[in-house]
C-alpha cells in the first residue's frame, strides 16, 4: 500500500490538523486551574478571540458577569474533577460582548497513572435553536392565555380514550366543573342519557378520528344536572408521523339563541295558522255572499207560491211541502250566516258593554242551557274596564263555547266564564303575535272536560272542522267564535292539553267612551197620499233581479229594471220616467253601487237610494264599497222586510 501524505506526519500533528479543521465546534484544552492552553479554528470563529490572544487567559471570561458571579466557572471545573464530565446550556460573552447561547461539554484529562493534568473543552454555539425553542414556549403561553382567556367558550383537551386532560375557564363557566373535579374523567358525562343510551360520544369519538371533525348540536349536562343546548366541535391531534394523540373539544352554550329560534318557529307557525284561517275566510265569505243571493231567489219564490197556495183548495200537501222548503232556505240561510261570521263580514251592532253586568246576566241563562251536572261560576273583576261589541254576539259566542264544553264533559264537570283586564306589552305581543300592544279585556271560558290534543287545537277555528259525530254539529261553532272576535278588533287563543280541560280566551280592546244612553227614534212620516211610484232596481243577477222586481210590481209599485250600472244611469239621464227610488246592489262588476248612487245624485238631486248586498254593512264600507250611514238590505231579504225598508226609504222626508 503506497503512503499518503497522512501517513508522513504523526499522530500528534494529525490530531492537531483535525481539531484545527472544525470550525462550527469550539475545540480548546484547559490546565487544571481553568487557564486557556490550546485553541481550534472553530474557537476562534465563534468566540472573536485569536490564539494569541486567549491562550494563557482564564476561561472564566467567557462567562457573563452574573455567572462569573455565580462562581460557575469553578462549579463547572470541580464538577468534571469529581465526575469526569459536566455539561450544561447558558449564556455565554464573546470578545466583542455579544452574547450567545452555547452548548458546553467539559472533560476531564487524565495521564496513564490517572492523574488530572487539565481539561478539554468543547462548546457549539446553539442560539438559533435556543431562540426557536424559547419561541415555542412564548407561542405556548400566548395560546394558554388565549385559551385561559375565553370564558364563552369551553375549550379542552381530551386523550384517545376521550378523558379530559386540561380545562379552561370557559368550561368550567359553562359545565360547572373545577379542572380538579374534571382532569381525568371521561367527556361522555356531559352527555344527557337519552344520548348516552344510543351511544352519541362513542360515535362522536370515532367520526372526529376518522375523518378528522366531529361537529353536532344538541342538549348537554351541567355539573348540577340543568341541560343547556351546545354547539360541539371535536378536532383530532396527531403526532409528526400522523398517529393520534387526542382531540380538541370545542363547546358553545347556545342555549338562548335555541329559545329564540323556538320562539320564532311557534311565531311562524302562528301566522302560518293565522293567514290559513284568514284565505278560508276570504273564502267563505265569497261562497256566502253569492248563496245568499240563491237564497233570496228561492225564499223569496216559496213565499209567494206559499201565498198563491192558501188561495187553492185543498192543497195542504203543497202547503207543507212549500212549508219544509222554506225552512231548509232559512237553515241555509243560518249557515251563510255563520260562514259570514267565520269571514267576519256578519252585521254587527257594537256598543259599550259593562262586563261584570253582562257576566252577572249570563250566568243564569248558562246555567239552565248547560244543566243541573255543569256546575257554571261567572267571575268578573274589580275595575274591569269596558268593552265595545255586539253583545247579542257575544253572548251567542258564549253559549257556543259552553256547549262545546258541556260535550267535553260528558260524566259532569265545572264551567268558569272569567273576566280579567289585560296589559299587552312589547314582551306579550310578541309571544302572541297577532295581539298587538294595548289595554284589553280578557273574557276567558275553562272547563275541566277531557281537552284537546294539538293538532286538534291547531284546527279548532277551522269552518266544518269537527271530532264529533256526523249530525252533531255542522263544525262552524268555533269558527263563528273566531270570525266575531277577529271583527271586534280583537283576538281568540286556545289553551289545552289532554285530560286537563280547555280553556278559550277572547281578547276584546277596552273601550275609553263612557256608557251611551238609549236613543229615541223619531216619529213614522205619514205618506204623503195615495200615489204610484216608480223603483229602478240594479242587479247583476237575472233571476235575482227578476224576483225582486216582481215583488216590487206586487206591492203596486213601477219597476223600471237593469243589469248594470251604466244601463241605470242611462235610464236616469232621460227625462222619463219619473224615479223615487234606486234600489241597487253594491258589488257589481265594472262601476259599483257607491259610485252608481254618487252618479244618480248628480244627475237627480235628492234621488232616495237604498242598497242591497251579501256582505255584512262592517264588511263593504271597510272595504271602501260603501259610505257610513247609507240605508242598506243584508240578503236574503225576505218579502215583508222588503217591502217594509223599501217604504220606510221612501217615506223619510229629504234632507235639505
């Protein structure tokens, strides 16, 4: 083997040139005592000093001041005399003064008897990683006081089995628990155990290993056993190599804005019912409207065959047959009449009511309607403010309810029809939406009967809806209810539950006026003689029309007829004939009744007018149809009434 240049120096020298090749290691030998004896390139690169000028020197300077203090040099020394080694991290000063952190190794030399003749030194210059580390653990202490911090939220950790391993304020504000009551145990105790039974932490766990989140809401245990509605995440934590060493869990209290959305659902929910209730009152008020008019059409028929039958002899079965006719129109009629109470378009008379007097009245009359097995108690209140309704409505709503509570309680039972005043604030009107802000007073009718189950509840104020038997009851009993508080301005809720009874609450606005005094109707005018006057009647009907014509005819009055409006203004605008009375209906197609009777009185001052409709008197001048205090005819209108109103128009003298 032929020689390398190594191989002409000898040991000694190569040791030197490889100490001296190093240059990131600071390579020196120390005498006993701690004086500098030798030095490497890479001592020099990281200390500043030259061999010059450090051989023969202390090592104690490049120790700060507060080590030198310290007396660490010397600790240092007599820790590798003893052991043989001493190692340790620290500051350390280069010549310049700048300081760094240095990893230093400090060997103990021994000749071949054992003896210490020195030391041998090595230090790296590890700052950046010192700095790094130093940086980790400000990152840390930031995080832990970022977390340490948030008190809205729970934020703790958990291992693979899902114990809790650390614990902030947030949770324990939320859950309950100190961190000394929770560290250890397992999360699932946070759960309800209806979740516990169907395994919910067990697969939250899982679906946050597997695909990394687990995120959920739902109801979560308090330490003292109070539930509160928690949004959850859970986030897995893996190591370098991708294994899993726990997981984060996030927990928010959510609690309120879960009883705001509740809120707002049954709101919804409310309205929704409210504006079905509304479109079949829109319905039903239509439908009944043009019934009426058939009505009017086959009353008015049956009368004058009815009539024309008492002339016949021998036609009692035409009489009787005219007779059970009549009255299945009458009923009919009845039915309209409650279909147009649902829609709230019924003729109403208001007037201001002393409640605890009304109350007082209808306890007795309930009481003989109900039976001796009802027991009935009316209550009224101290201070109870008035109110203004229909009062022969009000009582009809009454009975309706008591007898629909009469059915409920079958084996017996108690019947309370309770008067209170009611302060409806912002909060109130809230949880009921279609009562607005205001002063009412709250007629409220319970019984202690078997109740009504919720969706039965939600379809109560329907028209036809019914749980009883066929042929007892037409359904329209509640639906009536509803329709005349609605028209009253104010509000109709039920309150029930299975086996505990139903309680019916009717708000009504309370009246500011005071309690009006009977008006006295002024004298019949006697008419002026014997003379024959002429009608024009306008209606869109034919048959309708027909038949009031001839009715008219048969009260030996002139009837001059039309299909329209602008066929009857035509009429009025020639010189002939003669008319005393414009007997229109009110909704008709292109121009209507109010704007036909306008234009009549412009053409003829001081023409008489009196209308006819299907809707209630509220219903067409809410509407805009119809002005206050026109005379007007609510159909059906029998033949008597007719005639009566037709005369009574005609007979009043002109206002000037």
């Amino acid at each position: 083997m032929s020689q390398t240049p190594l191989d002409e120096i000898g040991d000694g020298r190569r040791l030197e040139l490889l100490v001296n090749a190093i240059v990131d290691y600071a390579i020196f030998m120390l005498d006993i005592d701690g004086t500098v004896r030798s030095w490497n390139a890479g001592a020099e690169r990281l200390k500043g000093y030259s061999a010059s000028e450090i051989v023969g020197q202390p090592f104690s300077v490049f120790y700060t001041p507060e080590d030198r203090a310290a007396d660490l040099p010397g600790k240092a020394l007599a820790t590798a005399r003893e052991t043989g080694r001493f190692n340790s991290e620290g500051w350390r000063v280069r010549k310049d003064g700048r300081r760094f952190w240095a990893l230093v190794v400090l060997d103990a030399i021994k000749d071949e008897q054992g003896r210490l003749i020195g030391f041998a030194k090595v230090t790296r210059d590890i700052t950046e990683r010192q700095q790094a580390h130093l940086d980790l653990l400000e990152s840390e202490r930031r995080y832990r006081r970022l977390i340490e911090a948030v008190i809205d939220y729970a934020i703790f950790q958990l291992d693979r089995e899902g114990n809790v391993a650390s614990w902030n304020p947030g949770a324990e504000r939320i859950k309950g628990y100190a961190p000394n009551e929770i560290i250890g145990r397992h999360f699932s105790q946070f759960y309800t155990p209806e979740d516990l039974e169907i395994g919910v932490p067990k697969r939250a766990l899982a679906e946050a290993a597997e695909h990394g989140r687990f995120e959920a809401e739902g109801w979560r245990m308090r330490k003292d056993g109070s539930r509160f509605w928690a949004s959850v995440v859970i986030d897995r934590i893996v190591d370098e190599e991708g294994h899993i060493i726990g997981f984060a869990k996030v927990t928010r209290d959510l609690t309120e804005r879960k009883h705001a959305q509740d809120e707002l659902k049954q709101v919804q929910e409310q309205l929704l019912a409210s504006q079905k209730l509304e479109a079949v009152g829109q319905l039903s008020g239509g439908i009944a409207h043009d019934f009426n008019n058939l009505l009017m059409i086959v009353l008015g028929n049956i009368e004058t065959a009815e009539r024309n039958a008492r002339q016949l002899a021998g036609s009692s079965n035409l009489q009787r047959s005219l007779a059970h006719a009549k009255r299945g129109a009458q009923r009919a009629a009845a039915l309209t009449s409650r279909l147009l109470a649902f829609s709230r378009r019924q003729a109403l008379d208001p007037k201001p009511i002393n409640v605890n007097n009304f109350l007082n009245g209808v306890q007795e009359f309930l009481q003989r309607t109900l039976g001796e097995r009802i027991e009935v108690e009316a209550v009224g209140s101290a201070g109870l403010w008035q109110i203004e309704a229909d009062a022969n409505h009000l009582e009809s709503a009454i009975i309706n309810l008591a007898i629909n509570a009469r059915d409920a309680m079958p084996e017996g039972g108690k019947l309370t029809v309770e008067a209170v005043n009611v302060a409806a604030d912002d909060d109130y009107s809230r949880r009921n939406p279609e009562l607005s802000p205001g002063q009412y007073v709250a007629i409220c009718v319970t019984d202690t009967g078997s109740g009504m189950a919720a969706d039965v509840v939600d379809h109560a104020f329907e028209p036809f809806f019914t749980t009883k038997e066929p042929g007892h009851g037409t359904g329209l009993g509640l639906s009536q209810v509803y329709g005349f508080v609605k028209q009253s301005g104010g509000h109709v809720k039920i309150y029930s539950e299975i086996g505990h009874g139903t309680s019916i609450k009717m708000y009504f606005p309370r009246y500011h006026g005071a309690l009006q005094a009977a008006v006295s109707e002024p004298d019949d005018v006697l008419p002026e003689g014997e003379k024959v006057e002429t009608i024009l009647v306008v209606e869109d009907d034919a048959d309708l029309r027909a038949y009031v014509s001839d009715v008219l005819r048969d009260l030996n009055y002139r009837v001059v007829s039309a299909p329209s409006a602008q066929g009857a203004l035509t009429i009025l605008l020639q010189e002939e004939p003669k008319v005393n009375l414009l007997l229109t209906d009110v909704v008709m197609p292109g121009i209507n009744g109010r704007e036909l009777g306008r234009r009549a009185q412009q053409i003829r001052p001081g023409l008489r007018i009196l209308y006819m409709t299907g809707y209630s008197r509220n219903a067409v001048v809410h509407q805009g149809r119809l002005d206050e205090g026109v005379d007007l005819l609510e159909k059906p209108i029998s033949q008597a009434k007719l005639a009566l109103r037709v005369r009574e128009v005609l007979d009043r003298p002109l206002k000037e």
